[in-house]
C-alpha cells in the first residue's frame, strides 16, 4: 500500500493569463471595471460559462474595492455586488434585460450590460 500522496502546487495565473486562457477554452468573459471617480479600484473577469471569477485590486483601501477584503470573492459575491450595485432596466419597464449603472461601476465588454 502506497501512502504517498502528491500534491501539485502551480503558480497563481495573473489576470491576463485568466483571461487568455478562459478565452482560448472560447468561454464567455465579462470584463468589469469598478471605479471610484476615475479611479480603477476593481478589475473583474467573470467567466460566465463555469461561472467563476478573478478580481485584482488597485488600491488598498478596501471600502473602494469592489469585494472589500475577500481576496478569492465566489460566483455568489459578484453576484451581490451586482445586485447592490447595479439597477435592472426590466425593472423600469424593458425586457432586454440591460443593466444602469453608478458612475462608480461601469463595464467593459458582455453586450449585455452597459453603463
């Protein structure tokens, strides 16, 4: 009997690597951009076909970043990040399904969404 386990261990993929790679495999990637003013706080991939994601931040002050102090944020937390941040037009009345945002919150790609 063989008790040795192994245990792979790969360096953590930049955001460009993420996205090269989500993109090669042809899945459908949401660029966010989360800003404060014209700031860029937030870079968000979300990767809607596995729905998962990666978000980099670039400040240090965690009440300016999109998903505070969580480092790995879930499906789930984007998804309330998008719901406390973002205003469904279907609610007014459309059924495009297209999204108003803040001036803080703006997104970059996905015809889905607009600012």
């Amino acid at each position: 009997m063989n008790l040795m386990e192994t245990i792979t261990v790969r360096p953590e993929q930049s955001m460009e690597q993420y996205k090269a790679a989500r993109l090669a495999q042809g899945h459908e990637l949401l660029e966010i951009r989360y800003y404060n003013g014209d700031i860029l706080c937030t870079l968000i991939y979300a990767d809607q076909t596995v729905k998962d994601l990666r978000a980099e931040n670039y400040t240090d002050f965690f009440v300016k970043t999109a998903f505070g102090k969580k480092r790995l944020p879930s499906w789930e937390d984007l998804e309330e990040f998008l719901e406390e941040r973002c205003i469904l037009v279907q609610q007014r009345g459309c059924t495009d399904g297209v999204l108003v945002m803040p001036e803080d919150c703006r997104f970059v790609g996905g015809a889905a969404f607009s600012c």
